[in-house]
C-alpha cells in the first residue's frame, strides 16, 4: 500500500479513496462484507447507512507464537470499525483479543508465565510476532483498500 493514501493517526488509520461518497464507501464495504464472510449478517454488529459500520472477524492460526523450541497457533477476534466521509474511510480495531486452543491470551504487554510482546517494562520480546500481527494488518487493509478503490479485478 502506497503511503500517500494512507495516514496513522494514534490509533487508527484513515484510507483516502478518491472520487468516492461516504455512501459508495459505505456500500462497498457492505459489499466487501458479504463477498469475504460467511455470515455477513451475523458478523456486522452495527451500521449507519453511509456513515458507520462495525464488523467482528475471527480467523484461526492467526499466527504462531514461538514458546521455547515450539511454535503455538494462536486465532484472533477482532472488531473493526469504519467510518466514513466523502474520500476517506476510518479504520480501527475496537478490540481484539488473541488466544489459542487452550484458551491462553497473547497479551501486548505482560509478564511471568503468560504470553506477551513487550515485557511490563516496554522491552520487545517477541518481535517475530509482533511483525506477524502487524503483517496481517497490513495485508488485510491493503486488501479492504484495493476493493474499495475498485482494484479487487476478478478475471474469470
């Protein structure tokens, strides 16, 4: 994703489509909505014709998290919320929560025996997994973007 159509702002981003109504913005995030989740309508948690929208995602094996010499997957579940404006879309994770099978957490910051990226005093300890989340992210807008913009061709 090219900078120039992306600013971070604290937390969260803004994407600038040009040429576009916050309506069409808001319609095709609907789109998008319904063409990559199974449920749609149970994943979208509230909506504002034109204005708002709010959706939760879960994926499994999220990433792996390494612990000692194994790997441990880890799933994710997220909430997005985007608001939108003529030409630009907001995007932030409301919350997030990242565990695995055994119902452990990867917490951000922490310590002892849990799973953490950043110890209690802000040191980075798992910066392979702290790269992967931030992958995943950035992937994933690149994705929501594309599609907004109309760059989603499909040739079949």
């Amino acid at each position: 994703m090219d900078a120039e159509n992306v600013e971070v702002r604290k937390n969260y981003i803004v994407l600038n489509i040009a040429n576009k109504t916050s309506k069409q913005l808001y319609d095709e995030s609907i789109k998008f909505i319904n063409k990559n989740y199974k449920n749609p309508d149970e994943v979208i948690k509230g909506k504002t014709e034109g204005e708002y929208l709010k959706f939760v995602t879960y994926a499994p094996h999220f990433i792996n998290v390494k612990n000692g010499l194994a790997k441990v997957p880890f799933n994710v579940e997220y909430t997005t919320e985007l608001s939108f404006k003529d030409g630009r879309v907001k995007y932030e994770i409301i919350d997030l929560r990242i565990f695995n099978d055994s119902n452990y957490t990867l917490n951000i910051t922490g310590g002892g025996i849990s799973f953490f990226i950043f110890n209690k005093k802000g040191e980075l300890k798992k910066e392979e997994t702290k790269i992967d989340i931030e992958n995943y992210f950035n992937k994933n807008i690149s994705i929501l973007s594309d599609f907004l913009k109309g760059e989603n061709s499909e040739n079949w």
